[in-house]
DNA sequence: AAGTTACTCAACCAAATGGTTGACAATGGC
DNA sequence: GCCATTGTCAACCATTTGGTTGAGTAACTT
C-alpha cells in the first residue's frame, strides 16, 4: 500500500541536494528560483529535484510559480516505521541482556570461559 | 560530515526489500541464508543488499557465517534529522496561524475576501 | 586434512538517477 | 495583447543500482 510511497520518501532523502532543499523550507517557502539560487547545478536539475520531492508528497504548491511549500506530515510516516523496529529490536536486546544476567547469576564465577580463553 | 552516512542510510532504506529484511533482523539475528530464503532472488543479490545495509552501518557481523545483527543505533541519526526539521516547520506553521488569527482580529468580520469570491 | 556447505567476488546487463542543453509553456507586468 | 521572466519538458549522457550467473574463498564437519 504505502509500501511504495516509504520507498518514495526514504529515496528523495538520500539525496544531499534535496535534503538541503528540505531544510531550507522548514524555515520558509520559497519558489522554485529561490531555492535554485545557491546550487551551482542548473535551474533545470533543481526543479527535477522538487520534482521528486514533490512526487513524495514532501512538498507541494498550489500554482507553478507560487512558493513550494513543505508538507510536514509525510515526516510521521517514516518516523512510524522507524520507531516501530527501533522500539522492537531494543526490547529484544533487553530481553537478551536479561537472559545474559540470569545465565550469570546460575553460573557462579567461573575461571575461563569458551569464547574468550587466552 | 556525517552528510554521506546519512544518505547512505536513506538510500539502503529506500529499498522495500531492504526494509523488510531490517524489519525481519529487529525481531530475530539470522544468517544470510536465512534471510535470502523467503525471497525469490538469489542468495548473491541479498548478500549485495546486507553490504548496502553494513556500509549504511545499519546491520553488523562478527564474522562471515555469523547471523546478521541489527544496530538500532543508526536509527537516531535519522530520527533526529527528521525530528530537526519537522519541529522547525511546525513551529513555522504555528507562527503563521497566530499572524493569520491576529490579522483576522484587526479586520471586522467582512463581506468576502478575494480568494474565494464566487 | 578433505570435503561440504555457506557465502562473496567479478563480470555482465537493463533500468533508474542526476546531470546537461535547448526548446517550449505559462504567468505577471506594462 | 505583447513581452519578459520563470519554470518545465525532452533528448541525451555518464554513473549507479539491482539483478543475473559462474567461479572462488572461508568456515564448519568428519
């Protein structure tokens, strides 16, 4: 479903350039000109850039020469699937760090083990 | 800086089957053969996305037949690059609907506006 | 020490990406 | 209504990417 529109979003980001571009509107809108300016690429792969942005759903504006603007929800979406994995493999560390400390309390202290012998 | 990190980790996630095996790696370790056998490619092409995945640091191994690990770690640089500029355009927005709700209080309630004349 | 099994490297291919330049389309000012 | 300005489309190019297959290497098993 929005498989495709993380796949999206996470691609437009990898790029420096848009990254920068995303930035630069979170502190204000700004055409297509504006934004192109600092850039020593043409006005033609900037717009390309936006193009990109655009398409996933980063950025939007309502004519052709009105300022883009930044659309700040997508940002929930990848956040939401971050924070899933990264919430779900630190539970997991902890359970293993609890295993660890039991396996230890068990096991009363021993002279060598396995992994690390001399 | 860290400027190529972070696109490097943007990039290993705009893969879907990049995504799924970090999905699958955040409940469980597993070796490259395991997680090449739900998919229909071949094992080479999963061992070429688990490089992409190690050089974005996302996921690590001891050594060559090791299971494959997560490392949850790489997810903050993400998040709080998103969390930077979400803030940051939010705040915006904030600002911009107090301006627009001021402006509102100093102009007595009036026929049309023209935007969306009729 | 030898043989399997598990994985990676290399070469290749098609498609996608980020850039270019030149022609075209749409907006805003006069 | 015309012109200048602003932005996009199209065609092209080099590089990167995600896939393939085939050959090689590294690590367990016995």
């Amino acid at each position: 479903m929005s498989e495709d529109r993380l796949s999206r979003v996470f691609a437009a980001l990898a790029d420096p350039t848009r990254r920068d571009l995303v930035a630069r509107l979170s502190s204000a809108d700004a055409t297509v000109g504006e934004l192109a300016a600092p850039y020593d690429v043409s006005l033609q792969a900037v717009s390309k850039h936006l193009k990109v942005l655009e398409d996933a759903g980063l950025v939007s504006r309502e004519s052709r020469r009105a300022p883009v603007r930044l659309e700040a929800e997508v940002f929930d979406l990848m956040t939401k699937w971050i924070e899933r994995y990264q919430q779900q493999a630190e539970e997991r560390y902890q359970r293993l760090d609890a295993l660890l400390a039991e396996m230890q309390e068990s096991t009363p202290p021993q002279q060598s083990r396995a992994e690390d012998a001399s």
